[in-house]
C-alpha cells in the first residue's frame, strides 16, 4: 500500500499535503474534490477529503491492518444494558451469561488488512426507481393510480403498495417510485458497469467500527443516551437525524437502523449491519436490537439471491489502487 494512503501516515500529514493527495484521487477516479473536513466521534477521529460523483457524495478512507470480530468485553457492559438483559433472562427463566450469549452472535477474532477505499457516506435503495406519472409502468395498473389519488386527499406522508410502487410527499409535490425485482448479481453487474463495488464484509466492519474493540464503536453496552431509531418518539422534531444515523469518525452514516441490511461483496447474496429488525420485531428491547448493528456481528448469509428493497441497502465503494 502507498504509505500515504494508510491511516498512520495518513492522519500525519498536513493540510497541504492531503489537500494535493485528495485533488490527485479526484482527478484519477473522475470525482469532484469538494473539501477537507474533520470527522471526530466515539474517540475516533479523521481528517480527510470529501468528493462528489453522479450526485453522490463520498469520503476517503484510509487503509489500516485491523483487528476484527469479539470474543469477549473490552470494557464490560454499562448498568443499563446489564439491566435491561437481566431482566429478558428473567423473561425468559434462562440463565444465561451476557457475554457468552453476545459471543454467539460474534464473527471471530481475526486481523485484516484493509486497503484504502473513496466510500459513498450514504445507503442508497436498490429496487426503487423514481418515475412520473404517466410512466406506462403506473398508468397499466389503474387501480394504483386510484390509490394514488385517495393519498392525495389524505393528510398521510407516504403510501407504498407493497414491492410494487410507493408514493411520497415532498416539499415540491410528490415524488412516485415503482419497484423493480433485482437480484445480487444484477446489483453487482450494475455497480461494475459504473465503476464502483461493495465492501467485503472486513471492509464493512472497519467502515463501521474503525478497529474499535469494544462491542459499538462508542463501547461495550447500549449509550441510552442517544436518541435511537424505533424507540424514539421523533413528532416534536422531526428533521433532526437519530445520532447513530450522525456521521462516524471516517464521514459515513452507517449501521444506524436494524431494519437495515448492508448488501455486502461475498460468494452470496450476504449482509451486515441489521437483521431486517427480526429482534426488534420480536420484542427483545433496545441492547438486542441493536446488537446487528455492532461492526462484530456476524454476517448474515441470505438463502436466495432475490434482494428485498424493504430491508436491502447497498453503499458504493472504489478501492483506491496503488500508484506510488
């Protein structure tokens, strides 16, 4: 790896320096340079060059040999979270050690050496495609349209036919998407064609926690403190993001929702930093919930390759190669 693109050397340079680093990237893999930002959180901090490319905005991520996985706490888990676990063991007449119960859920402890990545800072939806009305793919479907109009007269926010269309308010009127079924070869073959590719999963555990060794980036138990997706009630503001959905140290909302799933690059249709909300679905409370979103849990192989645009995100990457 070019010295310069990993993160020890990497977080030494000076502005300049990475200011030139940053405009040379941009010009080789055709982005537009935007700024140098700093991204400071959970102890982690970098600061590094943020770009755009067909509408999207992307970070550079500097390479680091890392260790990845868990087999046991770093630090322990905060009260909050060994009450709240304690009380399910009750819940459940299990007795059951934390730690071990956490472990099962884990990938290994192994060292990875991650290379340098431009990374998209947002999840981007797989099967919805943006249309206008009079698209003959909506027009056909007559009873859509009626739906369609009945949302209209209703005060609701958005109507989504279930992977077939959906309907959104917006500040400019409506914007209307129709689903299509696509698979994990078809997203992959489409992200080649533009240039772009998946994180491995070691990618997307690095992205996610940076090295970090305790459960969450921030530590071993659930921060209550934050303000968490689907146990939050957001009606008195609404505009304000969930502080996981927040930029992490590297510039990237990731691993905030657990109804989210991560499309990762594998042999098979394999995802990371959500369980479709199966834990939350069930009722098990905050900690497990959100325990998918950890950069160690395990990743989850899916059966088929069908991706699920309700549960099914990706986020586009470029492995930045080696030019000295």
């Amino acid at each position: 790896m070019n010295e310069k693109l990993s993160r020890p050397q990497f977080n030494q340079m000076d502005t300049t320096e990475k200011q030139t680093l940053m405009e040379s990237l941009a010009a080789r893999y055709n982005m537009t340079f935007l700024d140098l930002h700093t991204f400071d959180r959970w102890g982690q901090s970098s600061t590094t060059g943020i770009f755009e490319k067909d509408g999207r905005k992307f970070v550079f991520v500097p390479g680091d040999t890392v260790t990845l996985g868990w087999e046991q706490f770093a630090v322990g888990l905060n009260q909050e979270s060994r009450e709240e676990l304690e009380y399910l063991f009750r819940e459940w007449e299990m007795e059951r050690d934390p730690e071990e119960m956490i472990r099962e859920s884990m990938a290994p402890v192994r060292q990875a050496a991650i290379g340098p990545m431009l990374v998209g800072r947002e999840l981007e939806e797989i099967n919805w495609e943006p249309v206008k009305m009079d698209d003959p793919r909506l027009t056909v479907h007559p009873d859509w349209l009626k739906e369609f109009r009945d949302f209209a007269w209703s005060d609701s926010s958005s109507l989504t036919l279930h992977q077939s269309a959906r309907i959104e308010r917006t500040e400019k009127g409506f914007q209307i998407c129709i689903y299509n079924h696509t698979d994990y070869d078809a997203l992959l073959a489409m992200l080649e064609n533009r240039g772009f590719s998946l994180p491995t999963a070691d990618e997307w555990a690095y992205l996610c926690g940076g090295g970090c060794r305790t459960l969450f980036p921030w530590g071993d138990g659930l921060d209550y403190s934050m303000r968490l997706r689907w146990f939050e009630d957001m009606d008195e503001d609404e505009n304000r993001p969930y502080d996981m959905e927040e930029p992490n140290f590297f510039g990237l909302s990731i691993a905030y929702d657990p109804y989210m799933r991560e499309v990762v690059q594998a042999d098979r249709l394999t995802t990371c930093g959500g369980d479709g909300g199966c834990n939350i679905c069930g009722g098990l409370g905050p900690f497990l919930g959100f325990l998918p979103c950890s950069p160690h849990c395990k990743p989850e192989v899916q059966e088929d390759k069908e991706l699920n645009g309700d549960y099914d995100f990706y986020r586009p990457i470029i492995r930045v190669e080696n030019h000295d």
